[in-house]
C-alpha cells in the first residue's frame, strides 16, 4: 500500500459515506499536490490522473481548496495531532542525563516521523503558509501543546548551565528549525542530492551542540 492509500484509509474514517470515484480523486490530489504543489496543480490534471471528468470534481468540491482542506483538515486532527504529540512525548517525558542526550533522541526521534511520513508533510509544509485555517488549525492542535513541554525542558538545561541562558523560546525556535531545516532540505528543497543521512544529522546536532554551548 502506497502512502496515498494510507492517507485515504484516516480520511475515510472522518468520511465514511465516500464514493469510489471521491476516493480516486482523492489519491490523485495527494498525490498532484505533493509532487508539484496545490497552486501549480490544477483540476483538470487531479481529473485525468482520477479517470474522471473534470466536472466530477466539482460536484464533490466546490473548490480546489475544498478539495485540499478535505484532505489536511481530517489528517491533521486524526493523524498528524496524536501522533506528533504521542511519539514527541517518548522524549519530552523520559529524564536524560545531558543536553546532548536530549537533543539526539530528539533529532532521531524526529527525522524517523517526518521520514514516515514524507508525503503528508510534503503537502503540508507546502501549504500551511498560505491558508490561515490550516496554520490556526497546526498551531492549536501540534504547537502550543508541544512548545510549552519543550520550553520547560529547555529552561532547565539553561539552570544546570548546559545551554546558553538566552529565552527558552528562542533556545526551542534555534533548536527545531535547524533539524526541521535538514528534513526541508533534504526532502523537499534538494531531494535530488545524494545526501548521506547520518553525517548530515550529526552534523545538524554539532551544530546546535556549538551554538547552544555556554561561552567560558
């Protein structure tokens, strides 16, 4: 099974009155969407891919946004919340000894979710800066709830002196976006290098390691 046939087993679990010719539209929209992006695909090509007429898509969404916010909205409360937050606290609630420890189980257990995930990211990294119902949606279900647990871990290895004392949002912000940069990078900005996974991620944890470093 494909990952656009993954996506479509949650979707139909939110809508399950779903007819087989919804479903092929479907797996060609997550499909049109993560290869090229939802402004440069266009319905009359989710038809073709479909084997449907392009009015067909039509009388099931009114527009191609719809037919975008049908597939993110369902993923992103039934699939992508719980999981994040599930498989984020395997890390955010076990003690480590150290800032490294905690920054390497974090960037492994990261790079393994967005790796399994690559498709439905790919369409949601995408497309999040530009609908604001999708932002507000990501921020209230994923963010608020895993920053504020990333914050207090944050602020506890600046007390014990083993980062730098700068804002723990900061020190979160400097954190995710250089692991989740390396995925962007690798996944979606550059996928045709030939990238070597594990010097590219230890290179990322040296990094943030050294910039996080108290100065003596």
């Amino acid at each position: 099974m494909n990952n656009s046939e993954n996506i479509l087993e949650i979707i139909l679990k939110e809508e399950q009155s779903m007819t087989d010719k919804q479903k092929k539209i479907l797996i060609a929209a997550i499909d049109a969407f993560s290869e090229k992006g939802y402004a440069a695909t266009s319905t009359s090509e989710i038809a073709k891919m479909a084997g449907v007429a392009e009015g067909t898509i039509f009388r099931h969404y009114k527009t191609k946004k719809d037919l975008l916010l049908t597939l993110l909205s369902p993923l992103l409360s039934t699939l992508i919340a719980p999981r994040v937050i599930k498989d984020f606290d395997k890390v955010l609630n076990v003690s480590h000894p150290n800032f490294e420890d905690f920054l390497r189980a974090i960037v492994k257990n990261r790079m393994e979710f967005l790796q399994k995930n690559n498709t439905l990211f790919k369409i949601l990294i995408q497309e999040i800066p530009f609908h604001d119902d999708l932002r507000e949606t990501f921020k209230s279900q994923i963010a608020v709830k895993i920053f504020g647990r990333f914050q207090e871990i944050m602020e506890s290895y600046s007390e014990k002196e083993e980062i730098i004392s700068i804002p723990s949002l900061s020190s979160v912000r400097l954190t995710v976006t250089s692991i989740f940069g390396y995925f962007l990078a690798r996944h979606i900005l550059l996928p045709e290098i030939k990238w070597d996974d594990e010097e590219e991620i230890e290179r990322t944890i040296q990094f943030i390691l050294y910039g996080l470093k108290p100065r003596e």
